[in-house]
C-alpha cells in the first residue's frame, strides 16, 4: 500500500513521466453476464498506476442500472470489444456524484497478462479559458480509442465543470481530457450537451482533475 501511495503521489506532482502516449492508457468500461451474447459498453476509463483506473461516475450507476435490469453482471474493463467474455473485472471504490468523477480497482495481475503497454498520465489543475485539449476514448461500438480535439470554452460557477468548444461522441464519457500544452490530464469528460434536438451542435463538460486527488486523498492513495 505504502508503495502505491508513493507512485499516485509522484503521478499527480507531475514528478512521474508524462503522458507521452495517451491512448495506451485507455480502456473501455464494460457490463456483462452469463446470459448475454457479449459485453455492454458503458464508458471509458483509464489507469493512473498498474491497478487504479479513473472514470466518470455515472459509468458506475449506468453500470448498476442495467445489473439490476438483467438481474446480475459484473463490471469489467477491456482494450478490444470482440465479443468474447470479458476477464478483468472492475471494482469501484469511490465516488464523487456531484462532480461526475470516480476511482476504481483491477487486479494488476491481470492487466499485465493482457496490456503489455500503457502509460500513466500525471494529473494537473492548471486549465484555462482558451486553452487547446484533446481526449481520446471510445466511440460506441469501436473497439479502439478516438482522439477529438478542441478549446477550453469556459467555467460553470456553480459546479465549476469545464466547458469545452470539442465534440464528445457516445462512449467517451470518463475519458481523460488533456492539456495539448503540458500533456497531462486536467479533465475528465462528462459529456456533451446539444444545443438542441435538430442538430449536433453543443458543449462539452468535463470536471477538473482536482476532484479525483480529492477522492485518491480520501482513500489513503495521495498525500
């Protein structure tokens, strides 16, 4: 424990190395059971160390809902939607409603069967109005990350969301948004929210990485 804490804490001071290929660290966030023909995506996620993966924390209650609707599953993680059953399962540990952020736990061991690579981001809250940002997740059924792309837009005051001027696709909730500058992750991705039902024309949301230091804190994984 004492060493996790240590490389979560190196992470988000930026000590650790940064996030030179942020699609490696990516995964799709997954419901399944017995009785279905293949895994549900729900969202995407991605790791912060070997074992803890960061999402949006709607992905989970998302997740429970259909569970209760089939009456059982489980969560999983995955990096290829090939309809085969899914063989790392996800446990969420902590929650942040208000601000859409979540943290959850895989067993390493069972990463390092299946991703030989992928990087671990350092989180940073240093985000401003203008600033370029990109994110990359997973569209729908793809089963590869997308990168989209775009501009801080503003600050919602009363939640103090991003605003983001980028197009966020169905499945990227959860994804890491990415100052295109320091190439650390200042955001999660909420979602997007159409200007109207005629057109796909909206803003992005995403909240502030100082959110998930605040849940890592609460569990005894950040100073």
């Amino acid at each position: 424990m004492k060493k996790l804490v240590l490389m979560l804490t190196c992470i988000l001071v930026g000590t650790f190395h940064l996030f030179a290929q942020p699609e490696s660290s990516v995964v799709r966030i997954l419901v399944w059971q017995d009785t279905t023909k293949a895994p549900t995506q729900l969202g995407t996620g991605f790791f912060i160390s070997d074992s803890i993966i960061v999402t949006a924390a709607h992905i989970y209650w998302k997740g429970g809902t259909w569970i209760n609707e089939h009456r059982g599953g489980q969560l999983f993680i995955s990096k290829q939607d090939d309809g085969r059953k899914p063989t790392i399962p996800l446990t969420f540990l902590k929650f942040d409603n208000t601000h859409d952020v979540a943290i959850g736990k895989v067993d390493p061991r069972r990463v390092s069967q299946q991703f030989s690579w992928f990087d671990f981001p350092s989180l940073s809250d240093e985000v401003a109005v203008g600033d370029a940002v990109f994110s990359w997740g997973f569209f729908g059924p793809d089963s590869y990350p997308i990168r989209v792309s775009g501009f801080v837009a503003g600050f919602v005051p009363a939640t103090d969301d991003i605003l983001l001027d980028m197009t966020i696709n169905p499945g990227q909730s959860g994804s890491p948004l990415i100052s295109a500058q320091s190439k650390r992750v200042v955001g999660i991705i909420r979602g997007f929210v159409p200007s109207s039902d005629k057109d796909n024309t909206g803003i992005g949301k995403a909240s502030k990485s100082q959110y998930v230091l605040s849940l890592l804190k609460q569990l005894g994984l950040a100073d």
